[in-house]
C-alpha cells in the first residue's frame, strides 16, 4: 500500500484500501513544537491500532483512545495544557460520533475535567441528548461518574505563559495555540468514526463553543460515506460544515485527498479562515490538507508496521 504526500496535504492510499485504519491529528496551525506533537499523534495512533488490530475493535473505540491519549500530552491544546480563556480559566469542547446509526456525544463549555472525549462518549452512550453545554454538561459528567479537575491542575506553563503574552498585547503567531486534536478510522468490519477535543481560542469570551463539538462541523463520520475531523479557525469552520461538507464529497465519489482539499479551498477562498481537516472515506482509505504552516498527523492501518507522521 502506497502513501504519498505533498505541500499542504496529506497521506493517501492508493486505490487499495485498508480493512482498518487509523488517522489522527494534533492541530493545524504554526506550533512550537512540531516534532514533539509528530511524536505524540504517533503515539496516540499506535493505541488506536492496537484496538482496531486486536479481536476486531470498533472504529468508534479507537477513535477515543486516540483522542484521549493525546488529551493526556501537555503539547496539545485539548485537556491538559488546553489553552485559557480571557478569564485565565480552562473551558472544553469535545465530541465523538459513529457512523452505523449516526449517534453522536458532545459537551462544550465544560469546566475542567481531565478527559472530555469520555464525558462525550457517555452522552452518545445515554441517547438521550447530543449535545450537552457549560454547567450543564459538568451536572452530566458528575452523574456519570467522572470526577472534575480545575484550571490550576490542568494549566501549563506554556499555556499560562501565552495567555499572560496575549494580555501584555503581544500578537502574532507566536502566541496562538495550536494543538485541537483529533482521530478518524474505519475498523474490519466497515464502520466509520470520528472524535475532535479542543480547548478552543487562547482568550477566548465566557461559554464561546468552536466547531469541535458541532457535529457537522468540526465532527463527523457516516459509514455511507466516511469520517472527519477539523482543526483551525472555528468560526468559519462552523459557517461552512466542514466536516459534513467534506464527507458528501467523498459520497460523491471524491477520494478523502480530494475531498479534503476542496474542502479546506471552500474554507479559504469563501471566508479567509485557515484550517485543516482529516478523512477516512468508507473504503478504509485516507487523506488531509491544511491551509497553515503545519498539522502534525499519524497515521497507521493494517499491515502497517508501526504509525507513521509528519506535519
């Protein structure tokens, strides 16, 4: 199986596909450390294989794991070291969806809990709603069972540092957080899925909710078609279903590279928003583009001897 890559865009297979695959990424953006998050997205990608290799795993567990793990790496803007708001304080947004029966889980404007893709997987899990917002979707994950953290044992350094730099008035790239994380996979029997977490925009207003959580937007898999899961400028992700946008093209009989391009040009050339998208379309088959310096990504399917990456 071949995978190519180019400027801008991402690894794609050839016309073979895989029985299972993995595809995750760590943000798109200028980041401060991109080898580090190369690292990490590998890392998260090889516990995701490990599901989707072992007995058969769901597409929709390994999506989890992937995200969860890299909500556990400092260097990400998701969970811990997730980037503070105006008021120096950590706000969530995290959502998973499957692509069988179309359930979906999000929370967004959730106080600080460690693990938010957890808390979103048990709202898909409970049915009842899909989207669960600020207090009251911290009132869900307690019922649940998942213990709150707050903002001081979730903050880093690095984080508090360049929410004190964007205070001082400083601009620029250099105090930008990139790092929303996010994972798409097709398991060995067919089924799609997706999962995104994200700590938002540095600065952020009270109870601002980006694309991440929104399915459609920054979230999205349907196993007519594929998976997808965004990163970027959220407002205009939001503004042009992003997700959901690339996903009908690959129903259309795009490949995931194809359609994750037109997709990020639509970003771009309609609202001047920069961002980059990952997909897995329903042959097991993946791709990316990005309109920024960089998106850190890994990759890994069967067969493949270990989860490869790049930025």
């Amino acid at each position: 199986m071949v995978v190519t890559a180019s400027w801008g865009e991402g690894p794609v297979f050839s016309e073979s596909s895989a029985a299972w695959v993995i595809l995750v990424h760590g943000g798109a953006g200028r980041a401060d450390n991109d080898a580090g998050r190369v690292e990490g997205c590998k890392r998260a990608a090889a516990v995701a294989g490990a599901i989707l290799g072992g007995d058969g795993g769901s597409a929709l567990d390994a999506v989890q794991a992937a995200v969860r793990v890299l909500e556990d790496d400092p260097l990400f803007n998701a969970g811990t070291g997730a980037c503070l708001t105006e008021d120096g304080l950590v706000e969530l947004d995290a959502a998973i969806m499957e692509g069988s029966g179309l359930r979906a889980g999000g929370v967004c404007a959730l106080p600080p809990f460690k693990n938010p893709i957890d808390i979103a997987r048990a709202v898909l899990v409970d049915g009842r709603h899909v989207l669960y917002a600020g207090e009251g979707a911290a009132a869900f994950a307690r019922a649940a069972g998942f213990q709150p953290s707050t903002s001081e044992l979730m903050t880093t350094e690095s984080a508090r540092r360049k929410w004190q730099e964007l205070r001082n008035g400083a601009q620029g790239p250099d105090v930008v957080p990139t790092g929303t994380v996010g994972a798409v996979a097709r398991d060995a029997h067919g089924s799609c899925a997706a999962a995104t977490s994200t700590g938002g925009v540095l600065g952020k207003k009270r109870g601002r909710v980006g694309d991440t959580p929104v399915i459609g937007a920054g979230t999205f898999a349907d196993d007519e078609a594929g998976a997808a899961s965004a990163t970027g400028q959220g407002e205009g992700i939001l503004r042009v279903c992003l997700g959901k946008t690339a996903v009908d093209a690959m129903r259309t009989g795009l490949d995931p590279q194809q359609a994750a391009r037109q997709a990020i040009d639509l970003l771009s050339g309609r609202l001047r928003s920069t961002g980059g998208l990952i997909l897995v379309d329903r042959k097991g088959r993946i791709g990316w583009a990005r309109s920024t310096f960089s998106m850190a990504w890994a990759a890994h399917w069967q067969n493949s001897a270990a989860p490869i990456g790049g930025t």
